[in-house]
C-alpha cells in the first residue's frame, strides 16, 4: 500500500493542473455588478413585492392573510382594514432577512397582490433595512420587472390537465386483451 500513496497524490495534482489550464486562457465570465447589468434567466424569482391593480391603480392586497398564514417561517404579518367598498391591507409587514422564499404567499394569494420580482438587489449592511412594510414593498413593485409567476398562473400550472379524472374518480377501465386460443 505505501507504493501507491504517492501515485495517487501525483496523479491528483496532474488533473488538478491540467484543469488549471485548460481554464487559464478561457475567457472570463465575471459580470462587473453594478456597472454592468446581469441578464437574469426567464423563470428567474427573486425580491417579493407587493402590486397594483392594472385597471384601477388601487393596491391589490384585499388583507385577507393567506399569506401570513401559510409561510412557514411566519416573517408575514397583515392588518386588514374594511370598507364599505372593499378590503385593504392596513398594514402589512415582510421580514425579507428571515425569508425562505419558497413562493406559498404568491401561490395562495387569491389577488396576485404579492408577486415575485427579477431582481435580487437590495444590498444592506443593516439588517433593520430588511423589516419592509407596505410602502416598500409597493416601491419594489414599481422598481422592478415582475416574474411570469402570480398564484393564479401557478396554481393553474399545479391544476390536473383538462379531461383527466378528477381526483376521487374512477378511470375508466381498459378493455382486457382477449386471449387467442390455439
């Protein structure tokens, strides 16, 4: 055994160099953040946001508190207020450094009010800046360019495909092959 330990090291620091250059004269592809802005993919979901209604302009959120209820690390907090013509959101609170982003608050939220944004970019040093409120969230909104996913398309995309059996149905049966007798 002690005549191949050494074989096996130079082997290991020969593929660690030939893969060193192999690389060494590729050309780079480090994007030069901020100056240059990074080209994010299609289905990329980033910062969480609040919206407006396109129609209207009024705020999307109706404070019914899916949200809240359904995160799983409880970082969403809401008020609702009522009024005679609707409901809103009194307040409604994000705590985006405790956030998991696992999406349930855009896929439960009966509204599209919550959405996911393309963009990851709210760099801080104080973690205080990370407890955004309804304003902020509003703001996000606006700033950045929404994900193709609201919870009315995803939970279209989780609904079974048109003319499958509806769970607690049967399918019908598949005639049985006949048996040829010889």
């Amino acid at each position: 055994m002690k005549g191949t330990e050494p074989t096996v090291i130079v082997r290991a620091v020969l593929k660690a160099m030939g893969m060193t250059l192999r690389n060494l004269f590729r050309k780079p592809v480090t994007v030069h953040y901020p100056t240059t802005e990074r080209k994010y993919p299609e289905r990329y979901r980033g910062l969480l946001a609040l919206v407006y209604e396109p129609d209207t302009g009024d705020e999307a959120c109706i404070g019914c508190r899916l949200c809240e209820f359904v995160c799983p690390p409880a970082v969403i907090k809401v008020e609702m207020l009522k009024t005679p013509e609707r409901n809103y959101a009194k307040s409604f609170t994000l705590e985006l450094y405790a956030c998991e982003f696992c999406e349930l608050c855009v896929q439960v939220c009966p509204t599209d009010a919550i959405v996911m944004m393309k963009s990851f970019d709210m760099p801080t040093a104080d973690r205080r800046e990370m407890l955004l409120d309804k304003d902020r969230l509003h703001t996000i909104g606006l700033q950045h360019e929404r994900t193709w996913a609201t919870g009315n398309k995803l939970r279209d995309m989780q609904a079974p495909p048109k003319g499958a059996p509806r769970p607690g149905h049967a399918a019908p049966a598949a005639p049985k092959p006949t048996e040829a007798k010889a």
